[in-house]
C-alpha cells in the first residue's frame, strides 16, 4: 500500500485565469469550445478566439471561479477558457482525475469561503488554504479515480434514459390530450384518418364526444395560499407537526417532498381553510422559464394532510365532471399552459392569480375515458420513476465512495509498475 500524503492545493496543481476574448455561436477558423460556466456542466455554447486566449487541454481540471455557483468544478476539454474559470494543471505528485474528484468533494467547503460583496469569488487564497489529501502513488489515485468515474458514467446513462422516457411521455400527453383513447384502450385515428371524429373547439381540434369546462365550473374546492403574514417562516416547527406544501413542492407531473416543513396543529386548525388531503391538485402561481407558472402535480396518497403556502393553488374537481389525476395531467399540456401565459402578470418572475386560473378551459372526455388517459400515463410515469430512483442511488453510492476513497479510509488494490 502506497503512502498518503497532504499538502495544499497550490503544490499539487498551477492556477491560471481565463480571459475575455472574441466569441462565436458557430464553430469558426482559429476558433475552439469556449470552456465557460455552461461548459463546465458539459454544454458548450461558444466558441473562443485562440489567439489570445487561455488554452486547457485533457488532464486539467477547470473550476468556476466568479458567480453563485464558483468552487464548481468540471473536467477540462481541449479549448478556450473563460474569464470566469480558472485553469488548475497538475504538478508532478497529482493527476488531473484524482484532483477532480477531490475537488469536487470540497464543493461547499469553497461555497463557504467565498469572497466579494457583488458577485461572489473563490477565495484567492484557495492554493494556499485548502489542503488535499491524496495516495502518494500516481496508480492508486488513477484507479480512484477510474472507480468515480465508471459511477459516473452509470449516472450519465441512467440519466440520458430518464430523459428519453420524458420524451416519449411529452409525446403520449400530446396524442392523448388532442385524440383520446378508445373503449379498447387505443388511441383514436388521428383527424387526418377520421375527420368526423373530431370537432373544432377554442383549444384546437379534440374527440367531438369531449365537452370543454373551465376549472370554475369543474372545481368543488379551489383556493390560493394564505396571506403571507399568516404563514411565514418564523411559524414552522420541528417535526412532528401538520406539513406545509411550498412552491418548490410542485413540479410537472410529481410532488417533491424533500427538505419538509411543518407547522403546528393548532397553527394549521387555524389555517384549515388552505387545507391539502391526499389526490388533491396542487398549481403553482409563480415560476420562470425552467419551472412553468401553472405547473401542477397531485398531493400523494402516502402523505398526511397538509396546507398549502402562498403562491401554491389547491383544486379540488367534482368527482361527478373530472378526475383530480386527469386534470393535473392536463394544466401540464400546451393546451392549458398557452392559456395560462395570457394571463400571467409580473416582470422578473411571472405569476397568476385565482381568478385567472379560474377561467382556464379545459377538454374532458367521459370518466371512463379519463381513467384510461390516467393509466396510460402513469405507466410511462413508471419508468420515469424508476430511473430517477436509480440515479438518486447512484448518487448516495458515490457519495459515500468519495467519503472513502478519497480519505485513504478504503484502499483499493494496485499493482506498482
């Protein structure tokens, strides 16, 4: 077993700045990947002028230097480095893989010592005062490295899968949302096959048996969120209490219960008008470009009753018109989000209010019909889930792998050349 060693980073690896250069959108002569944030995270968006510019090159490790999210750390690739990332090429002791995995380990450790009273900085210092532990052997941290790296390559997989399945549900929704589904099961022809199927309708063309509803007239219950000062933040208690649903519960299609809060039950009998139970709908009014305003999910049935904050709309469907599922499953159409977008307000961060909601319209087949659009969905939604629950444990079997490994707690077996 070879001997481990610490020393600070500034002796395992040479720093250097990138710097602004001419840029391109297109690949063009005398032009290479322009190694920014986006590229850090595996997207290239530009491309650099490599004249002037700071070249990495396989072996490097590449580390945000500028910005929320600096201490992040990628692989380095053949290519211009931004003026925001920092170049870090190891010396003789270290190699490149090792190192990034190491950093990336002290991700918030950097987070936690940033500098700058505008956009935040790594520390400049970081050489000096952040100390890396390491195999003084060049093969032991290669296989470490290589162990790290296999998991990551299985997370990318799973990954890449996860959003192939995403793919192929976004096209089932579309076809089941404007064609339906037949007393077998199938979906109907399109219109193209059989026009006299279908009728013309303000959403386009659907099923001519469908009726077209607005969520006030299929909602038995729909509130919004109490008034901010009757819950905020100082009103939580530590578990056990009454849950409280957040805008960042609420994303297309699934309820995400990480990081809970509760409030006490005598402050939720307070609030039972804002009252959640199991299957209800749950519609965000506030979003951005990545997480839509509109976006919908159900409350699952697993979960104790809840409230739901300010910014998160609760809906409740007259079980005799609409399925809870089904119209969740809708509000994350196109159909409904166009409608959704002409009534958003706001500037920075767009918005809807109830009475907006109120007059969305929705498409509803006969109950039997929406229970098969249901199932049909929740098989693709299956999949998805598995995967996700794949990667989630790919990522804690890493995690404690880096623990380890990166800490000389386990060794791995070498063979010295």
């Amino acid at each position: 077993m070879s001997e481990w060693l610490t020393l600070p980073l500034g002796s395992l690896a040479n720093f250097q700045k990138g710097r602004k250069v001419e840029t391109s959108e297109h690949p063009r002569e005398g032009f290479a990947p322009y190694l920014g944030a986006s590229a850090i995270s595996g997207v290239i968006e530009e491309y650099g002028d490599t004249r002037i510019g700071v070249m990495s090159a396989p072996g490097d490790v590449l580390m945000l230097w500028d910005g929320e999210r600096s201490g992040l750390v990628g692989k380095a690739q053949a290519g211009v480095i931004s003026s925001t990332v920092a170049r870090l090429s190891p010396k003789t002791d270290a190699i490149g893989e090792y190192l990034y995995y190491v950093l990336d380990s002290k991700f918030e450790w950097i987070q936690g010592r940033r500098t700058g009273t505008g956009v935040p900085h790594v520390p400049k210092d970081l050489a000096r005062i952040l100390s890396i532990t390491y195999p003084k052997s060049k093969n032991e941290q290669r296989r470490i490295a290589e162990i790290l790296s296999t998991l990551d390559a299985a997370i990318d997989q799973t990954e890449a899968l996860i959003a192939k399945h995403q793919q192929i549900k976004a096209g089932l929704m579309h076809d089941l949302f404007t064609r339906g589904v037949t007393a077998d099961g199938k979906l109907r022809p399109t219109r193209e096959q059989a026009p006299d199927l279908y009728k013309e309708s303000p959403l386009g063309w659907i099923p001519k048996e469908w009726s077209l509803k607005t969520i006030s007239a299929i909602a038995d219950s729909l509130v919004d969120g109490p008034f901010g000062s009757n819950l905020k933040s100082e009103h939580y208690v530590a578990e056990p209490g009454v849950r409280v649903v957040r805008l960042q519960n609420i994303q297309e299609g699934y309820y995400n219960d990480r990081d809970p809060v509760f409030v006490s039950q005598r402050h939720a009998d307070y609030l039972m008008r804002n009252g959640v139970n199991p299957g209800d709908v749950l519609i965000a009014a506030l979003g951005d470009e990545s997480y839509p305003v509109g976006r919908a999910c159900c409350y699952p049935p697993e979960l104790p009753p809840a409230i739901n904050k300010a910014d998160c709309f609760r809906l409740r469907c007259h079980p005799e018109g609409a399925i809870n599922t089904y119209v969740m499953h809708f509000l994350n159409t196109a159909a409904a989000r166009n409608q959704i977008k002409r009534f958003e307000q706001g500037v920075t961060r767009r918005r809807t209010n109830l009475g907006n909601l109120r007059r969305v319209i929705a498409a509803l087949p006969s109950l039997d019909e929406q229970k098969c659009i249901i199932q049909r969905l929740a098989v693709a939604g299956e999949q998805i889930s598995t995967g996700e629950l794949q990667v989630e444990k790919l990522r804690q079997q890493k995690h404690g792998l880096m623990h380890d490994l990166l800490t000389g707690r386990v060794r791995v077996p070498i063979t010295e050349q």
